[in-house]
C-alpha cells in the first residue's frame, strides 16, 4: 500500500504542488534545466518532498 501512495505522490503535477508548498528550493539549475525540490505536508503533518525538472522556456505559475 505504501508503494501506491508513493506512486500516487508522483502523479501531482507541479502546479498543485506549488498550490501546496512550505518550502520550494533550487536544487540546480544547469544548462536546459532547473531542479526543484517542492515539500509540503500531507493530511497527516508529515512532510514530503519530491523532485521536479523544469525544461527551458517552461512557465509555472507562483
């Protein structure tokens, strides 16, 4: 059960996530491509974290 909820985590796309954050850091930023490491809190207090690749020329919004 634990394995679907990690792959449930992944399937967010970046714009929720960001809709969640507590905390959203650069991981690297080299090249064609930024690293962000976006952690929130889920229902139940624990913070997760997980990792996205953001392509050049890509538009996210704050």
């Amino acid at each position: 059960m634990e394995k679907s909820l990690q792959q449930k985590i992944q399937e967010k796309p970046i714009q929720d996530r960001i809709k969640q954050a507590s905390c959203i850091t650069v991981e690297s930023a080299l090249r064609n491509k930024v690293i962000l490491n976006i952690s929130w809190y889920d229902v139940h207090g624990e913070e997760q974290t997980q990792k996205y690749t953001i392509s050049a020329g890509s538009v996210i919004e704050f």
